[in-house]
C-alpha cells in the first residue's frame, strides 16, 4: 500500500479528497518527473493526485478557459508511475532506477 502523505523538502504536501481541481493538477504537474529525479516521493504525490483527478469530473471552467482532463492519459501514466514505484522499492537503497545490466561470460567460447 502506498502512503500519499509524504513528506518532501518544502514540508508535508498531499491532496486529499476535498483539494480542488486546480490544486490536484498542480501536483500532477509538478511531479511529472519523478523518473527523471529518481524521487519516489514525487511518484507517490504523482499517483494521489492521478488518482483523484480521475474521480473528478472531466471538464471544469473557470475565468482562465476550460479544462478536459484526459482520463485515457491520467489513466496510463498512473499505471506507468504505480510500476515505477513497485520497481524502484524493489531496488537496492539508493538506487533509482532496476538495473537493466546484462553479465556476460566467455566460459562457453571456442576460438
């Protein structure tokens, strides 16, 4: 089970249930490149807000324009980030990203 609430250099940043739309695309946003920092905090806060948006409804107008949130996208990066995060706990500490090292061996070479 992944934990949302996490704590981060800033101080403790989570979305519940009752954040607006605006304050779940802001995480979204915001943590898209958790693979790239290596940071599994960023993955978990990724994951809550993906989670929420898509109990949201699709489309919220405001004086800025409209939004339609893509629940297709959303739906395909949550699962891309939930194996991101089941790989990188699976990771000897301090690495962060699975190793995809291939070992080879000359004990079968023939001249």
């Amino acid at each position: 089970m992944i934990d949302f609430t996490t704590t981060v250099a800033t101080g403790t940043t989570s979305v519940t249930a009752s954040s607006t739309l605006e304050d779940l695309t802001n995480q979204y946003l915001a943590n898209q490149f958790y693979a790239l920092n290596g940071s599994l905090a960023e993955a978990k806060l990724f994951i809550a807000a993906a989670q929420l948006m898509l109990i949201r409804p699709i489309e919220s107008e405001d004086k800025e324009g409209r939004f339609k949130l893509d629940l297709k996208a959303v739906r395909e990066q949550l699962a891309e980030a939930k194996l991101w995060v089941k790989q990188f706990e699976q990771t000897p500490s301090g690495v962060s990203t699975p190793s995809r090292v291939t070992k080879a061996s000359f004990v079968n070479f023939r001249d």
